[in-house]
C-alpha cells in the first residue's frame, strides 16, 4: 500500500510552491505556545490536545493529497465493481472452498491461486476471480489494495460505512418525498432501503 | 481466517455506489495511517478518521455507472486539497 517513492508525478494536483502543511504545523505551534503562555485566554481556546490533533491531520491529509495516490483509488473502484460483477461466482468458489477445500477451487477455475501478498483465503480466492479482469499495470496495486481492505476492513469500519450510506439515503429519499409530495412529512420507514445491518 | 470478516459481511447487502464507497474509505484511510506511521506520528481517534476519509469518499464517489478515469478523480482530490487549505 505504500505509495512513496513509488512515483514522483503528482498526477494533476497542484502543488502550491512550499509545504502548506508545515506552514500549518508552524502556525498552530505557535498558538499552542500562545495557550501555554496566555492562559487568561483559555476558555476560548480549543484545548491542546484539539489542536495537536487537528495539526496531525492536517499534515496526513496534506501529504496525502500530495502523494500519487489515483491510482490507488483508480484500482479500488475498479475491484469494487469487479467484484460486484463477480459476486455469484465468487461466492460459488467459496463454497466450493469450505467443501472440498483448494481442490474445489482448482475445479472451479483454470486460473492459478496468487499466493503473495494476500494475506487470507478469502483474498485469494477473490483475487483468483477479479484478477483476470484487473488490467496488467494495476495488478500489483490491485492486490495490495485488495489484500488491505479485505484483510483490515473491520466490523466498526463496515458498520460505519453503512449507516452513514443508510443516513444518506434516507436524506435524499425524504428530499425527493419533500419535492414530490409537499404535503408529506418525511418518509416512511416503508421508504427505507434495505438497511444492511451488522451488529 | 477466523480474525478476519468473512466476505459475506465486507460485500453483501451494499449496492454498488455502496460497495464503492467502502473501498474507497478503506483506501483512503489506509494511505493516511501509513502516511502517519511513516512520519512516526500517533494515530488521532479513530472516530475523527472515519470522518475525514468518509468525507473524501464521497467527495471521491464521482455517481457514475463507470469507473471514473485518472483525470477526474485527480480533479476531485484537486479540489478537496483547496477546499482544505481554505478551511484552514
């Protein structure tokens, strides 16, 4: 997953000239000092530990968007509808795993398990599906990105994620209901969409 | 395999915007705790993570049945990092 030193384009972003990041880390070290030194000010102020974690942030999600990442994220749409597409087959390889094991697999396809990097058995038999369809210069960030989410992804994350899609859809379903039907309220638990739950 | 979520729970039930959004998020904070490790920083709560890379998820999750290209979402992150500075 790592991207540094991987490649020096900045793939479209604008760099503005110095490290604004550093900038950032400066002038909120100076007002970290201002609160250690006017403390008559300090219920006004954000406590430190705010601003040390802001600062932190600030400079991931600075370097961040700096670093060459579009292809990291090119690649994560890309298995993710890949997947999408190959869901029933995936899931028949699955269980042809839990059956009969490697063998199952190997009956199932012609294609030849990859065994570096992914980490689980789940990977590899997703990746045994998708990679055929993952063209050749994204084959390594694709198993590397595969392998991070399907290997670290967890439970809290997924949850996370859900309710955050359900949130929105129900906003923008109450917001259409709104405009289509002005006399109704908000929608109706009917109006929901099946809510994926994972608890 | 037991520590890991078995992919029935990582795929099943999202739709595909959804399932999108999930990599992405994944991605996205994947890169920054690697950026912060790098940089032998401590990791900032995990809540406060979650949202940030769920809001450039979706500022990323371009509502398109194709995969958008290379260009588009480095305008999108283009965007955003502007959208940071001025926040700023």
């Amino acid at each position: 997953m790592s991207y540094r030193g991987k490649s020096k384009g900045n793939y479209g972003i604008k760099h503005r000239g110095g490290k604004s990041a550093s900038f950032k880390s400066k002038s909120n070290s100076s007002k970290i000092h201002d609160d250690f030194t006017h403390k008559s000010d300090e219920s006004n102020r954000r406590t430190l530990s705010e601003e040390t974690e802001e600062t932190i942030i600030n400079c991931a999600l600075d370097s961040f968007l700096r670093a060459p990442i579009i292809s990291e994220l090119h690649t994560a749409y890309l298995l993710a509808d890949t997947i999408y597409d190959n869901w029933n087959t995936i899931t028949q390889l699955y269980d042809a795993y839990q059956k009969k094991g490697w063998d199952g697999v190997a009956e199932s396809i012609d294609t030849e398990i990859a065994q570096d990097t992914l980490a689980s058995i789940q990977t590899k038999i997703v990746w045994s599906i998708i990679c055929k369809c993952v063209p050749a210069p994204l084959q390594k960030e694709g198993k590397e990105t595969l392998s991070g989410i399907m290997n670290k992804v967890t439970s809290v994350e997924v949850n996370f994620v859900t309710n955050l899609l359900t949130k929105q859809k129900v906003k923008s379903k109450s917001h259409v209901a709104k405009q289509e039907y002005p006399s109704q309220k908000n929608s109706t638990k009917k109006d929901l969409p099946d809510a994926v739950e994972y608890v | 395999m037991s520590d890991k979520l078995p992919i029935e729970k990582i795929v099943q039930g999202f739709e595909r915007e959804g399932l999108r959004f999930l990599f992405l998020f994944k991605t996205i904070k994947e890169q920054i705790q690697n950026e912060l490790k790098k940089e032998g920083k401590s990791l900032p709560n995990e809540a406060i993570l979650n949202k940030i890379c769920a809001e450039t998820a979706k500022e990323l999750l371009i509502d398109s049945e194709q995969t958008p290209t290379k260009e588009e979402i480095s305008k999108v992150l283009q965007c955003l990092k502007e959208k940071l500075n001025i926040h700023e």
